[in-house]
C-alpha cells in the first residue's frame, strides 16, 4: 500500500534543493585580494558541501527510520535507550565529522606558518 508523501515532506525537500543550489551556482565572497585567497575560498567550499553532504545524509537517516519504525507495535519497538553502544557512537561519529573538517585547516595553517605569512 503506497503513502503519499505529506506537504511538509516537500517543503523540506525543496528548502534543501535550494540551499544545494545557492551554494552551487553562486558564487559568493570577495574577489582574490591577497595571495592565499583561493586556498581559504577552497576551505570554505570544501567545509560548505562537506556540511550539506552531512545534512543530507543525515535528514535522510531521520526519514527512513521514522517511516520503518512508525506502524511498529510496542513490542516490537526496541528500547535502546541507554545502550553503549548508541552512546559510544553518538559520541565518535560528530567527533570524526569535526576532524575531518578541521584537517584542512590545520594543513593550511601549517603551510602558511612555514612559508611565513
């Protein structure tokens, strides 16, 4: 039995195309001023889609599980509150995503101090 989907669901879909699509076809900022203006500007864009893969990835999960899990009758819904491992992980995935976007950074950083900018 097919569902159709609820306004809300659009609006969020369409706030979510949109935000995809300035980030695409606009380019925003100063023109290059200083020397290492395209490495920062490289910075930002990686560290702006990185986000938006991010959120993506991260609507999406909520969506599926509230569309699995809704019919589920109470015995059947698992209490996973206070699990470990949910807990652990909770804790290491935002972890991991701030390091990888902070990685970057950092390298740049470390070149600049050693070209002495």
């Amino acid at each position: 039995m097919g569902h159709a989907m609820k306004p809300m669901t659009f609006k969020i879909i369409g706030i979510f195309l949109l935000i995809l699509a300035l980030g695409i076809f606009i380019h925003w900022g100063p023109h290059e001023a200083f020397l290492n203006t395209s490495q920062i500007r490289w910075l930002h864009w990686m560290t702006f889609y990185a986000c938006l893969i991010t959120m993506g990835i991260v609507f999406f999960a909520i969506f599926y599980h509230l569309y699995r899990f809704r019919r589920l009758s109470p015995a059947e819904k698992k209490h996973f509150h206070s699990r470990f491992s949910m807990e652990v992980l909770w804790t290491l995935v935002p972890f991991l995503i701030l390091a990888l976007l902070l990685m970057p950074v950092i390298f740049y950083f470390i070149q600049r101090a050693t070209k002495g900018f």
